[in-house]
C-alpha cells in the first residue's frame, strides 16, 4: 500500500479532484477514455459536492489557536507585548529577544487553523521513532531501516486538508507532504485534525539535521518524545531538551519504544525509572487525572500499545487546545528566563525616612544650621548695636578696628578657600550616592543601574545650582532687611528661595563679631561660604522690631542723664553753678545703671525673635536646597523607579494567569 501525497492539494486541486482521480483509479491504471469515463467522472464529483460541509467552502480556517473565549493566554500575549515595549530603554536586545521571538510565533500561530493539530515525533537514533510514524499513519510512509541517519529532512502527514499554511510555516515542502490510511473506525474520527511531522535524529552526527530538529521544535504544538530501554536515559535528550522543556509537560508525550525487547517486569521498571527521570528534569508527569506529560509503553514494530497512543491522541487533538498549551508555556519559560531582570528582592523605592535623610545632607552642605545660628547672633548683635550704651559700643569699634586688615576681613570670610568649596561639593556627591543607594536596594541590576545614571546625571549640576540659588537669595535679600514683623522678628520673606539670603549673609557676617556674640561663629560662616559665594556690595541685615526705637529712646534717655549730671558736677567743679552734689550724682548714676539695665532688657526681650528669624531662616535655606534637589535629583529617580513599577505590574500580568502551573 502506498500513501497519498498532497503535491495536487498543494498546486491548487482540491478534493473532489482526488474523487475523481480515485474513482478513475483501475490497478494503478487512469480509467479516463468513452463516454462511460466521464459519466463514472462526474457522479464522483456530484458525490464530492454533496458531501462537503460548509467548513470546506472557506477560503482557509481564520480561528485564533490562542483566542478562545475565557482563554487567558490574550491577556498575556498583550501584558508581554506592553513589558517587552516599556523594557527596550532599559534592557538590551538579548535579554528581550526570546520574549520578542514567542511574541512573534504567537502572532504567526494566530493567522494560522486552530483545527489543526501540529505533533513532532523526536527521537534519538535506533529509537524507532520513524516505525512509530509509520504505525500511525497506517502506512509505510517514513523510510525505516538499519542505515542511521535514515531520516534527512521532516515529514509530514496530514490527516485532514487545511494544513498547509501549518506546514509552509515548518519548512516542509510539498513532496514530503503525506496522508495516511485511514479506516473509518472512531480514533480515525478523532484523529481529524492532526498532522504529523516524523523529525531526523535529535542526536544525529549531521549538524544539519539537529538543526533542522531544534527548529522544528521551537514551531509545533505538541511533541511524542520516542525512548528506547537503551537510550532513555541519555543526558544529550535530558539535558539538552527535556529538563529545558519541563514546562512544556501537557504538550509532552514521553513513549517508551521497543518493550518487545523486554519482559513484562523488566518492562515495569524501565518505565518506573523514566519516570523518575522526568521528575528530576523538573517535567511533571501526568498521573491519575493531574496535568503533566504523558508516560507510556509500546512497540511500534510489533504494534503493542500503538492503539492506546492513537486515542490519547485523538482526545488531545480534538481538544484543540495543544496549540494555546504550547504558547501558554513558551510565555511561561520566557517569563521565567526575564524573572532576574524583574523581581527585586524586597520593596525598594524612596521612602519618606530616604527623602529626609536626603534633605537633611543637602541642608548641612549648604550649612543651613550653621546659617540659621549665625542669623539668630546677627539678630541679637543688631540689637545689642541699636540698644546697647554709647561707651560700650564705642570700645566694641575700638576693638574692630585694632585688628590687622579689619576693612577686608568681611571680604576674606566671603571668600570660599577651595578646600572648603571641595568639602561642600562632595557632601552633595556624596547625599546623591547614599540617595542612590537606598533607592536601587533590592532592584534588578539593569534597573538598579538606571536608578544610579539618573541621579548622577541630576546631581552634574546640583552644586553650582545650590551656589546660584543661594546667591539669588541674597540678592533678594538685600533690600528687606530693614522691615519685618517686631513681634515674631521674622523677616520679610518673598517668595521661592529668596528667604533664605538673610541667613546666608547673616552667616557671613557674623563670625567675626567680638566679644561672646562673636565666638565660635567661624565655623558657621566657613559652613555656609561654600554655597553663598562671593558677598558683593552691603550684606543684608535683620529686620528691627517695632520696639526698637523705644528701647533707643530710652537708651538715648540715660546717656543724656549721665551727659547732663556729668556736665552739671563740672560746672560745680569749676565754680559756674552752685553747688550741690546729691542731684547731679543721682541723675549721673541713675543713667550709669539705666544704660546697662536697658541693654540687658533688650538683649533679653530679643532672644525670642533673635531664635525664631534663625530657625526661619534656617527652614528656608532648608527647603530652598530641598526644592533645589527634587527637582534635579529626586523627581528623576522618583520617575524612574515609577517606571519599574509599571513594567513590574506588566510582569505579574504576565506570570499570574499562568495555564501551565509556570
């Protein structure tokens, strides 16, 4: 008996002309001259036609493979689809490509009929895989014998029409195209739908053929995976497939050949061992209803078992699901392989303590504590200047002035030394890197390492941008010195960062006040000098509160009484007035005491306001550099990390509605 081809179904010709060539067949003979030819012709076409179903007139099957209703696999598809789309920036050509390569034969498989079955036999060599081809097929159609290699190229056999496009999409010409015999039983009927494709020697010493058999692999449904008791425990099948294969377990047919070679127990225990095999491949083996592959045994030369595998083939074939099963798993390995590139370890991101902490080293590289404290002493030395008592300030310039270049001093502290300016850069570097480093903890290399480019690009130009806004604000500074609220002895702020100029320049100049007000001040101005730049023109000074004048008053008040008592005792001493020392000496010691007593009054009702401009002006600095660093800094790696979550969300679409425990 010799097979049908489909070389005529392949050049155009369809059925009924097979109905006619077989009804004109007489002992191989065209039967095709007279009248009673023709005759004999058209009753089989008439028979053709009234046999064909409406199925038959489509111009080819347009169903989906995967898209089935309820089916979860188009979800998948699409999440898989959107995470390879959003990765592209992130990820390199590599790490996507076999995400890129399922995504490209699910479309393909999509165009393609879903009543269609595509079944590979593979087999090492001498395993019989080609028998076992020609057993089901029912016909002597893959060449068979002791030469090895003895199949060269895939065949195929196709127990319905409709196929071709599944076989152009294998590579399989048309001359190793097939049909088998089929006898009209019930499995026959559920064989409806499958195609058959016998595969070379996946160990064959011709690299072509292993190629051939990698490839084809990589396109079909299902796969009959063909053992002999000599050869299932090879590590080239189990390593170099089956174990890659484990989570293509309902797809997989593990059939155990040639047990005619074997006793019944020795039978028993090669299968139990394959088994055990298969399990420690990771490939779950389908037992007692549970989803996995298909263990059995038979002898296709002596036809033992060959029925039951054509019915468990007839039932996963009209099952037509083989084809959704074999992309569902192909999603699952691909998903599995992205796994390290997805999954962080923890929950990393930016927390509210790491954004803190980040403000807080941004704060102390721009000195903004320092300038707060030097704006608190600022305020209350202005107030010791406008309250204290005219001999007190006098010896406090006398003081200043004995000091060596005290006219360019304020210049001098201005001026950052370029250690000093060095320290403040890598203070911000250094907030940037501990930033960075809390904010890619637990990430996946690739996106831990754009988390990091991000903020080292944001953080190129943070130092000079905290430098020019610190300048800015004490530019606009400059003129709101003189006004303010005398009960909080806040300044006038305006808006943006500009509040801050008052403690910076306040900083600037108070380090170098004498007397307690002036000492340890130094270090608050080297702190903020870095950020503040060169002081040009008239350092901005504090507000003076509404109370001020009155407390001048009546500072002004006591040194008049001690001018005016002094002044009277001398003219007593001289003989111009009469004399009389008890007046002129109380009103000269009543302004003696009242001086110092209305200077401690002040110094003491002005540290309240004296604290509060310093801790306003320290929160102003502090939000100006914190402003300054989200914007450059924390907002990028904020996006970034909102992209890994997104592409996150996307992988888990992708693994949760797994269909083949993946």
């Amino acid at each position: 008996m010799t097979a049908v081809t489909d070389q005529g179904r392949d050049h155009g010709q369809g059925p009924e002309h097979e109905g006619v060539e077989e009804a004109g067949r007489d002992d191989g003979r065209r039967w095709d001259d007279g009248l009673i030819a023709r005759r004999a012709a058209e009753a089989a076409q008439e028979s053709a036609e009234a046999e064909r179903t409406p199925e038959d007139d489509e111009p080819g099957p347009q169903v989906e493979a995967y898209g089935l209703p309820g089916s979860p696999l188009r979800p998948r598809l699409d999440a898989l689809r959107e995470l390879v789309g959003l990765s592209r920036a992130r990820l390199d050509g590599d790490t996507l490509a076999e995400a890129g390569r399922v995504l490209d034969e699910a479309s393909a498989r999509q165009r393609l009929s879903s009543r269609h079955t595509v079944v590979a036999i593979a087999g090492a060599t001498g395993s019989g895989k080609s028998t076992l081809f020609n057993a089901l097929a029912g016909v002597q159609i893959s060449e068979t014998g002791l030469r090895r290699p003895t199949t060269s190229a895939p065949i195929a056999c196709s127990w319905t029409d409709g196929a071709a496009g599944l076989l152009d999409r294998l590579a399989i010409p048309g001359r190793l195209r097939r049909r088998p015999v089929q006898g009209g039983t019930a499995t026959d009927e559920a064989l409806q739908g499958l195609v058959l494709v016998d595969l070379p020697d996946h160990d064959s010493a011709a690299t072509g053929h292993r190629e051939q058999v990698d490839r084809v692999l990589a396109l079909v449904d299902a796969v009959i995976w063909v053992v002999d008791p000599e050869k299932y425990a090879d590590a080239a099948l189990h390593e170099r497939y089956l174990r890659p294969l484990a989570g293509h377990a309902e797809i997989s047919f593990v059939v155990l050949n040639q047990i005619d070679r074997l006793s019944g127990e020795a039978a028993d225990l090669v299968l139990d061992d394959l088994r055990r095999l298969l399990d420690e491949d990771g490939m779950a083996v389908g037992e007692h209803g549970e989803p996995g592959a298909t263990v059995m045994s038979l002898s296709a030369l002596a036809g033992a078992g060959v029925g039951d595998l054509r019915e468990v083939l007839g039932r996963f074939v009209q099952a037509r699901t083989a084809a959704a099963r074999r992309l569902s798993a192909d999603v699952d390995a691909a998903a599995a392989r992205l796994r390290p590139v997805y999954v962080a370890e923890g929950r990393p991101g930016l927390g509210e303590r790491a954004r803190e902490e980040f403000t807080d080293r941004l704060s102390e590289a721009v000195g903004a504590a320092a300038a707060g404290q030097a704006a608190e002493r600022e305020w209350r030395r202005n107030a010791g200047r406008a309250c204290g008592t005219p001999w007190l300030r006098l010896w406090r310039w006398y003081e200043s002035t004995r000091q060596l270049g005290g006219g360019l001093d304020l210049m001098a502290q201005a001026l950052a030394p370029p250690e000093e300016e060095l320290t403040a850069r890598q203070r911000v570097e250094q907030a940037v890197r501990q930033l960075a480093d809390d904010a890619v903890d637990g990430l996946p290399t690739p996106w831990a390492q754009a988390v990091r480019e991000t903020a080292v690009n944001g953080a190129k130009g943070l130092p000079e941008a905290l430098d020019e806004l610190s300048r800015n604000a004490q530019a606009g500074a400059g003129g709101r010195g003189r006004g303010g609220n005398a009960d909080t002895g806040s300044a006038p702020m305006g808006p943006g960062v500009r509040g801050a100029g008052g403690a910076t320049a306040a900083a600037g100049q108070g380090k170098r006040g004498s007397g307690s007000a002036g000492s340890g001040s130094g270090s608050a101005g080297r702190a903020t000098a870095p950020v503040a730049g060169v002081l040009g023109g008239r350092v901005a000074r504090p507000p003076r509160p509404a109370w001020w004048p009155a407390a001048v008053l009546a500072q002004a008040s006591m040194t008049l009484l001690q001018i005016f008592g002094g002044l009277w005792l001398l003219g007593q001493i001289v003989g111009v007035l009469e004399p009389g020392l008890l007046t002129p000496a109380l009103l000269m010691l009543a302004g003696v005491i009242g001086g110092p007593l209305v200077e401690w009054s002040c110094a003491a009702a002005a540290r309240g306001p004296a604290r509060r401009y310093g801790q306003e002006a320290e929160r102003r600095l502090r939000e100006a550099a914190a402003g300054c660093g989200r914007v450059r800094v924390l907002d990028p790696v904020a996006a970034e990390l909102a992209r890994y979550r997104e592409v996150r969300e996307r992988y888990v679409a992708v693994t949760e509605l797994s269909t083949t425990g993946g």
